[in-house]
C-alpha cells in the first residue's frame, strides 16, 4: 500500500468515527440511552455499505472499505454495550445487542454484496 | 446538532485516525492466512479488552474515554470487515466462517468483560 493511500484511509478512518459519534448521539436523543441502538444501527448501515462497496467499488475498498467504513463501524463498543447490558441484568437485551446484531450484520452484509453486484 | 462541542469531534476524529492507521498498519503485517481474517479478529479481541479497561477507569463523558475509546479502539476495531470477512469465507469453508463469527463474539464479550473486571482500581476491586 502506498504511503498516500494509507494516509488517506486513516483519515478516512476519522471521518467514519466522527460519523458514528453523530449518529450516536443523534439516535439516543431520538431512543434513549436504555438500549444501545445507535451502535447497533451504525454497524448494521456500515455493514450494508461495506458489502455494497466490496461488490459495486471494489478499487475504493481501502479507502471507503476499511479507511471510512471500518472506522465508522466498531466491535469494541458493541462489545462493551452488550456487557454492560447483560451486567444491569437485562439479559434479553443483552443477548439481542450481541447475537441479533451478529445475525442481522451479516443479512445487512449480505444485502449489500447482492444490490452491489447488480448496480 | 447544536450542542456538539466541535473540541469533542476533533478528539474523536483524531483518535479514529489513529486508530484506523493502527488497523490498517496491522492487516499489513498479519495478512489473511489462507483467507482467514487473522488482522481483523486479533484487532477486534484485543480492541474490545482495551475498551473494557478504559471504561472501568474513566467516565464516559471524559475527553480521554472519548479519544482513546469512541475514537482510537473504535477507529481500530471494525464491525463491517467482521461480516464482510465472514461472509467471504463462508463461501470457501463454512464451518471455519461459523467457528470465525461465533469465536469472534465469544471472545469478544470475554475481553470486554475480563478489562472491566481487570482494570478497576485495587481498592474497588475487593468489593
């Protein structure tokens, strides 16, 4: 990878975390803070995009894929949310935060790979 | 929007760069063996131990907690390369993507817990 190219992608990496952060913020403004969803939303939609660009643009892969996309998705937090839920004993949710995003992640993924192949 | 403290998206967009280099810097170094994400899972199991730490030490409204973790460990960590690379695989070798998918999140969960329960302070620990 050249160094341009690497630059780039981490940058991108940065606009992609600032993105999430408004996202964030904006859906526990609209839902609360009682159950993660604005996590959960942000690596459904950048597990969608990821596939729709691995498929439709895959020269931007590095760029869009794992620059922007990777640093707007995140498994730490998802992880940490998911703890904290099952630890306040909300073990449904819990359960839902870890496998429901793990099973509609890669339905959102998959989605994106077959709309991406036929645009 | 309005209460966004554009201090606070500077310290996000910072880390998440450096995050994402570290990432990137990683997955150059551990190339996929054999189609398997090694880079990815490494940086996911170890990412989501290091956010289990920090949120044990600092509040979440902290500048720190904000650089180092919705920025750093969330730029370094990656949910969409998680599907994307299960998936892939899954057309190879679908009982390595199940074991891949299923260890991730294991794992995953285990290193969040293990860093909140190491990382509390000494004191607090006993309790």
């Amino acid at each position: 990878m050249n160094p341009v190219l690497f630059l780039g992608a981490a940058l991108a990496g940065g606009v992609g975390a600032v993105l999430r952060y408004l996202v964030d913020l904006g859906i526990a403004r609209l839902a609360g803070r009682r159950f993660p969803w604005g996590i959960f939303l942000v690596n459904l939609s950048g597990s969608f995009a990821l596939g729709l660009v691995t498929a439709a643009l895959p020269g931007a892969a590095v760029l869009l894929g794992a620059g922007l996309l990777g640093g707007y998705t995140t498994f730490s937090t998802a992880m940490l949310d998911a703890v904290a839920l099952w630890r306040d004993g909300e073990r449904p949710a819990a359960a839902f935060d870890a496998v429901g995003m793990l099973l509609l992640g890669l339905l959102a993924a998959g989605l994106g790979l077959v709309l991406g192949s036929v645009l | 929007m309005a209460n966004v403290k554009v201090r606070r998206l500077l310290l996000v967009a910072l880390g998440g760069t450096v995050g994402t280099a570290a990432r990137l810097g990683l997955s150059l170094a551990l190339p996929d063996g054999g189609g398997f994400p090694v880079a990815v899972l490494l940086a996911n199991i170890v990412g989501a131990f290091l956010i289990g730490v920090l949120a044990a030490r600092l509040p979440a409204a902290a500048d720190l907690r904000l650089l180092l973790g919705t920025g750093v460990l969330g730029g370094f960590t990656t949910y969409s390369a998680f599907m994307t690379g299960t998936l892939a695989l899954w057309t190879q070798a679908p009982l390595l993507a199940f074991a891949y998918a299923a260890g991730s999140l294991v794992l995953g969960l285990a290193a969040a817990a293990l860093g909140l329960r190491l990382g509390r302070p000494r004191a607090r620990r006993a309790a």
